[in-house]
C-alpha cells in the first residue's frame, strides 16, 4: 500500500517511493540503475547506462527552449544502508518500510535514503511531465557516492553539452553550495631498524579526546592523539633516554583520532617514578591548551617488568619521534573568499607500526587544487631527509569557487523572489561530486542545493514535506528562467 500517495507533488513522492521499494544501497545499483533505464525506454527518451550502472538520460528542450543551453540534472542513486540492530530486514533484497507523520517522511527502523533519492525522484518528475518549461536536459545519475563518489569518478562526460548544473543533493534548505575541497589520503611511510636491549618496557596512551570528522570539525581545532604523541615523545626524550618499539592510533584517515598508543623501553637504570612525575607536568599542560575543546585529555604511564626485546635503534627513534613532531597538521589556511570557511587542511588520522615502518595517514584536503598539492610536498620533503616516502591514493579534485557564476546569480534572485530573504552562500571543507564534474568539464557552472533532511545516514533520518515542496517549486522557477 502507497503511504505518500496523497503527497503533493504528486509525482514527486510517487518516484520517491517506487524509489524506496527498490533495494539502492551502496555497491547494490543495478537494480536502480535498471529501473532508471526502464524509465527513459518507458518514455522515450534517450539514455545510457554504462558498465558502473551510472545512468545519463536527455530530453529535449520545450517549446520556446528547443535552442537554449542545456542542463544538467544531477545526483546519485546509492544511499547508506543503516538499520536497527532489532529490526528485521534484508536492505540488500527487500525495499523501504516509509512512514509519514504530520509532514515529516521516515522509514521504520532504517535510513530514509533522501540522501540522495529526492533529487532522483525530483529528476524523474520532470522529465516525465509534459507541462514543466525547461532547457534541453540532461540528467545524470551516478553510484556509489557514498563509498567514495566511485560513480562521478569514473563516469565518461563526453556525451554531456552541459556547462550548467543543478546538483540536488544537499540536505539543508536554504544553502546554495558553490564549492567544496579536493582531498587526497597522503600516507607517510618511515622505515626503521632494530636491535635487541634490556630494560623496562612501558606504554604510554594519549586519551580522552574528543575527535571527530577532519573535514566538518576541523575548524574546532581539537587535539589529533597522534600528533600529540609526537609531541610527548619529543618532550619525554629531552630528559629520559628510551627506545620506541611501536605506535599506533586512529583508525579512519578522515577522522581526528582520539587515542594514541606507544611502546617504549627504559633503561633498567630509570626512575620510572620521576618520569611518572614528568608525564603528570606534561598532562598539565596539555589539560590547559585544550581545556576548551578536549577537556578530558589525559597521558597515562603504565609500566611493565624488566626483559629483552627488540626495538628500535636509537637512530629509528630519532626519526620517528622527528617525523611525528614535524610533519602538519590542522587547518592551514582559512579562505579569504567566503567568511568562516576553512580553506586547506590535513588531519594524521591513522599511525601504524608494521614489522618494517612506522605509517602515517593523512586526509589531506584544500579547497584549492594547488595548496592541497603543497601538502603533499611537504609531507615528502620532511620523509625524503628522514629516509622516507609518501604514497597517495582516493584523489578528488576541489570544487574552486567562480567569482563569476550567471547560475548562482540567478538562484540567488530566485530564492529572493520566492523566500523574501537571501540565501546562505556555502562551502564546504569535504568532498562533493560536483568537483569531480567540474574537473571533467571544462567552465561548469554549477550550484548545489535540496530540501530539509535531518540525521541522515542513521535510522532517524527525516525529510521535510513543506521544504520538499519548496525545493520543487523553486527549481521548476530556476529552470523556467534559463532561457
């Protein structure tokens, strides 16, 4: 039984949930793709499909616009599968169970998928309607965004004429998204030597840290455990000579870890006490440089019996604790062009010991394709003199901001008319696949926007009816006026 057929617009929510009744999570779109497909055959319109299931369809302009620029509709088919632990279902197989409740769509006890089905579904409505005025179009849907924008990224764009595109997938009515950072994982390796000693082994842990995403929370500056456990190191060094053997922290490069781990090794001779009482002054002053944004930030000491064991030379240390201490981190610049908006970053988010190296992994972002690549060089230049190297892998072009840009004046314009206030102009410090568009094709101009949906990617996620409503409106005006 439908539970949006009452829903106005009508056609909107009908795609919506014929949508949500097929099973479109990431790296599960050929049945999504073929319904796409099945679409265009449906209403005789010219398509492809390509081997990644990515879907272009055109439709020509309407009367008036058979000759103005054409368009391009954009968003992806995948979304993020998410469920209750206690609920039963099979989202590789079985469809949505939607809910609407006094204006509000959800699904019971899963993601919605809003992200991105709405600009699917807002697609498909209006290339089926025969009364909505538009340019010539061409509509593009892409897979597997949300695992790394693997569509957008292979996706052939030479059939494409469009040099204007409406990308629907923002969840935040009200914003106009005109750029977004390029990104690259940079990881460092350092190999080092070993020999076998005698002393007290020791770990030392850097925890109680807050995290979270290095893109969206980068600007909070909080601490990266595995940066500060360089520094600590470092600091340990100047007063007690040890061994490191291992460290490691962090598990996601996009992600600002919160605990770091070292083994080291003392001489028998060491007063573990007197380092016991040096790591406490070093956790003070910690607790008061980040009082404000890590306020349960603590060193913990825990030491082990006298042994042998390998570790590394006192040379490898050296380089080790050189390589922690020095390589970037954080913010890096903040834009001059959009108020609030930081520009070029990179976060250490994973450090690993392997039997033969110690890796470093860094998010590396910039909203600027050249400051990203300085980046890199940087990271090379410190590992090069240590007897290092980088690799890079998952490269994503930035989405630079255009002082000029004929699309954003006009949305501007639109919003104004239709909302009486102006529109918040945005951008964002992570990845979005109108970058990799704009990479592709040469002077796009291109905006990107959408309803209100909230906590999306869990299984509460919501979409506003009334901002749905809206949305559609105020793209069916924008694509009247592109004459």
């Amino acid at each position: 039984m439908s539970v949006l057929s009452n829903l106005e617009p009508h056609d909107v929510f009908k795609y919506f949930e014929e949508i949500c009744n097929i099973p479109h999570g990431s790296g599960n779109t050929k049945k999504i793709s073929d319904y796409l497909v099945d679409f265009a055959k449906k209403h005789n319109l010219k398509y492809s499909q390509d081997k990644y299931n990515n879907v272009i369809i055109w439709k020509k302009g309407t009367k008036g616009y058979e000759d103005s620029a054409p368009v391009m509709i954009q968003g992806h088919m995948d979304m993020v599968c998410e469920k209750d632990a206690d609920f039963d279902i099979d989202m590789e197989n079985e469809g949505l169970k939607l809910r609407y409740d006094n204006g509000i769509i959800s699904a019971d006890g899963t993601t919605l998928g809003g992200d991105d089905g709405i600009a699917v579904a807002y697609a498909l409505a209006i290339l089926a309607s025969d009364t909505i005025p538009h340019p010539p179009l061409e509509a593009v849907f892409t897979v597997d965004e949300e695992i790394g924008m693997l569509g957008a990224a292979a996706i052939d764009c030479s059939p494409l004429k469009s040099h204007i595109m409406l990308n629907l997938d923002s969840e935040d009515e009200g914003y106009l998204l005109v750029s977004c950072a390029g990104g690259t994982t940079a990881t460092a390796h350092l190999p080092y030597e070993t020999e076998n000693k005698y002393g007290t082994t020791a770990v030392l842990t850097v925890t109680g840290l807050i995290g979270g995403h290095s893109g969206v929370e980068i600007d909070k500056e909080r601490a990266n455990s595995n940066r500060l456990m360089g520094r600590t190191l470092y600091l340990l060094s100047k007063k007690y000579p040890f061994s490191l053997i291992s460290v490691n922290g962090g598990s996601k490069d996009n992600a600002i870890p919160r605990e770091t781990t070292a083994s080291i090794m003392f001489p028998p001779e060491t007063d573990l006490a007197s380092v016991s009482s040096y790591i406490n002054e070093i956790n003070g002053i910690y607790s008061n440089e980040y009082r404000i944004t890590d306020p349960d930030i603590r060193i913990i000491l825990t030491s082990d019996t006298l042994c042998n064991a390998n570790v590394m030379t006192d040379s490898s240390t050296k380089k080790a604790i050189a390589m922690l201490v020095n390589l970037p981190g954080g913010i890096q610049r903040m834009s001059k062009e959009i108020e609030d908006l930081v520009q070029t970053s990179l976060n250490m988010g994973i450090l690993i010991t392997t039997p033969d190296e110690i890796k470093a992994s860094f998010s590396v972002r910039s909203n600027i394709e050249t400051e990203k690549e300085e980046l890199v060089d940087r990271i090379e230049c410190l590992l090069t003199s240590l007897g290092g190297s980088v690799s890079c892998a998952g490269n994503y072009p930035a989405w630079e901001y255009r002082e000029s840009s004929p699309l954003r004046n006009l949305m501007v314009d639109v919003f104004k008319e239709q909302y009486g206030k102006e529109p918040v102009i945005q951008a964002l410090h992570a990845g979005v696949e109108c970058g990799l568009f704009a990479d592709k094709i040469p002077d796009l101009d291109c905006v990107s926007f959408g309803p209100d949906m909230k906590d999306i990617h869990t299984t509460k996620e919501t979409m506003d009816v009334e901002s749905v409503v809206r949305t559609w409106n105020y793209t069916l005006e924008i694509l009247k006026r592109l004459k």
